[in-house]
C-alpha cells in the first residue's frame, strides 16, 4: 500500500487540516478560525450583558391581567389561595381547583 491509498482505508477522506490545505496554511487557518470564533464569542457575551443591565435598569414589562381567566391548582390550601387572593386583587378571574373539599 502506498502513502496515499493508507488515508483512504475504511472509506475515511482526509481532514480539511490534512493535505488539502498547504503546509504554510494549516497554522494560519487554526489561529484565524480561533480569533474569530473569540471575537464571535465576546460579540455576544457583550450582548447578553448589556442586555441583563438594561433589563436590571429598566425592568421586565408587566403583563396586564383584568379580565383574564386564571387557574389555581390546590387553592384550598395556603399558598394557593394566598395566590388566588393576589390574582383576584390584579383583576382575574380566578378558577380555584382542589382535591380537598373541605379546604
């Protein structure tokens, strides 16, 4: 077997960093692929970060719920109905539901 019939076994081509890139190039190729993937990476690190700032700023929208149906599961117990109470005081709708009848 020659040199290059050894690359082709098992049906495998070579790799883009292999003989199909000159010499001369596979390192350039490596270092300019890393710096742009950096850059890429901090273009959009700087984004989410200007962004969660904003969002600290400024504040999430509020959602307007009058009018809107809301569904309590477990509403007979403390915490649901401490949630019902709060829904119904935004102007909800509130359905309760609950396995416990007497709660």
């Amino acid at each position: 077997m020659s040199t290059e019939t050894q690359e082709y076994t098992n049906g495998m081509r070579p790799g883009p960093l292999t003989r199909e890139i000159p010499e001369c190039m596979r390192d350039k190729y490596t270092v300019v692929q890393t710096v742009f993937d950096v850059l890429a990476f901090l273009m959009v690190a700087i984004g989410y970060i200007i962004q969660a700032i904003y969002r600290t700023i400024v504040g999430y929208p509020k959602k307007d719920l009058k009018g809107s149906i809301a569904l309590v599961t477990g509403g007979g117990g403390g915490l649901g109905s401490l949630i019902a109470l709060r829904l119904a005081r935004l102007g909800c709708v509130v359905v309760l539901w609950d396995i416990n009848k007497q709660g």
